[in-house]
C-alpha cells in the first residue's frame, strides 16, 4: 500500500486499518503487519523513547511492502519533521495539535517548496536512493506525503473544522485516552462528553471533506468509531496485537490439554 493507494482510500470511504508500534522496532514488523491485512503502521516515537535510529531500518524495509509507513513524531519541531520524512517515513502524525494555526505551520515542515519549507536532498532513504530531477521528485513528494494531526484536547474539538480546512491536512486522528482525560473522563469511552466530541470530529471531517481516525484500544472501540464514521482505525498497538494472540494461543493449547473452556485472559488494555 502506497501512500497514494492510501490517499486514494480515504477518498472513497473505505475502511483503512492500521497499527501502532510502541515495542518491536525490528526488521521485519512492518512486513508482518502487511501480510496480517494492515493497511498502514505507525511507528511511535511519542511514547517510547525510541529515537529515529530505532525505526530507521523497520522503515527501510516496510517501504518496500504493501503498508503506508508513518511516524509519530515527539512534539512540535522542524527538525522532528524533517528528519523523520528523510530517514523514509511517508506520513506524519503530530500530537497534541489544537489550532489551525499549527496544522499550517506543520504541513509547511512536511512540503518542498513552492507549498512549504522542507529542505531537499535525494538519492536518500526517503525517495529510495533514486534521485533524479529535483523538481518532480519534490511534487511527487508533496502530492503522496500524509499529515495526520492528532485532536487530543477540547480546544482542537472546538477548531476541528478549521484543522479539517487546512489544505494538506489528510486526516483528522483523535488520540482517544488524551482526549477523554482533558475532558475530565480518562478512559470511559461511554461517557456523553467523549462520544459527543467524537460526533464534532466525524462532523467536521463531512464538512470539510477530511477523513477522520482514531486509536482503537479495543475491537468493540473500533467498531463503534466505524459506526460514527472513523474510517482509519487501529487495532490497538503492536503490543496489544502480540498479547492478544497469544493469550488466544495458550489458552486454546491449555483447554485442549485439561479439559478446562475457561478461556484466555483478557488483553492488557491500551489508550494512547
């Protein structure tokens, strides 16, 4: 999946699930992700304490997959952006975004000229070693590069459209237990004020012709998001994916083995 095959997606509505990766910055993960039916993943320096030499490899080789590659880049810097897309990530996701303000500012990190003030170099990771005419490379650049500012706060509900209006902007992402908590219900995904804020999204997205997204710590989570409108989803983070499968696995073996249908143990809940 290329991120032109992903813009073209989010055009049409149609379900674009992906994951976050948190633990396993190995080779081979985004591949794996790909041949498990992920359309994108994310790799996330927000939380870990991952430098971009951490995913620098996984981005390598995941570009040369069927997945659209994305960083989560760790606040709101030039350098964290550009850098980031050199080393080959394909798409930006920016916390913590409140203002249309900021959302211009930053796609203007991600773009070349004439759009914004990203700095050229090829033949790099980022256009995989090519090269060639500076000026098509940076159009194409411009044209496939993803933005996906994260609404975390009741402030970015309140500017939402704007955010959504902002030209370059590809999708509104909600981070979901940062927004519950500055909304003063961390985690209670039932409570009126958060799924009412979600409704704003979904409603600004319609209005402006954005597609909207979330972090989906759960299956049901991301089935109700589907239902309000989310069309980019995630199922829950590498972790998650990791215990889940393998809670499902052991329990089965056990069952088999004593007799004993009690299931598996619940998966360690996420929110990011």
């Amino acid at each position: 999946m290329t991120t032109t095959t992903f813009k073209e997606a989010l055009q049409t509505g149609a379900p674009q699930v992906g994951m976050f990766t948190l633990e396993f910055a190995t080779t081979g993960i985004g591949v794996l992700a790909a041949q498990g039916g992920v359309d994108w993943i994310l790799y996330d320096l927000e939380h870990t304490g991952w430098s971009l030499d951490d995913v620098r490899t996984s981005l390598a080789v995941s570009r040369r997959t069927d997945i659209a590659s994305f960083v989560r880049v760790a606040g709101h810097r030039k350098d964290l952006v550009s850098t980031a897309l050199d080393a080959g990530a394909e798409g930006i996701m920016m916390p913590w975004v409140e203002t249309a303000e900021q959302a211009a500012q930053m796609v203007s990190w991600i773009k070349y000229p004439p759009v914004g003030q990203r700095g050229s170099a090829f033949g790099l990771p980022h256009d995989l070693y090519k090269g060639g005419d500076p000026a098509v490379s940076q159009a194409d650049a411009n044209a496939s590069t993803v933005f996906l500012p994260q609404l975390e706060t009741p402030t970015a509900i309140d500017n939402a459209r704007a955010i959504g209006e902002v030209e370059g902007v590809d999708v509104l992402f909600v981070g979901p237990l940062d927004l519950s908590t500055n909304l003063g219900v961390p985690g209670r995904w039932d409570e009126p004020v958060f799924l009412d804020a979600l409704d704003e999204v979904v409603r600004a997205g319609k209005e402006t012709g954005t597609a909207v997204g979330i972090f989906c710590p759960s299956v049901d989570f991301a089935q109700m998001a589907w239902d309000k409108g989310f069309t980019v989803l995630s199922d829950g983070a590498d972790l998650s994916v990791f215990a889940r499968g393998l809670a499902q696995g052991v329990s089965s073996i056990r069952a088999h083995a004593t007799g004993d249908t009690a299931g598996a143990p619940a998966a360690p809940r996420q929110g990011y």
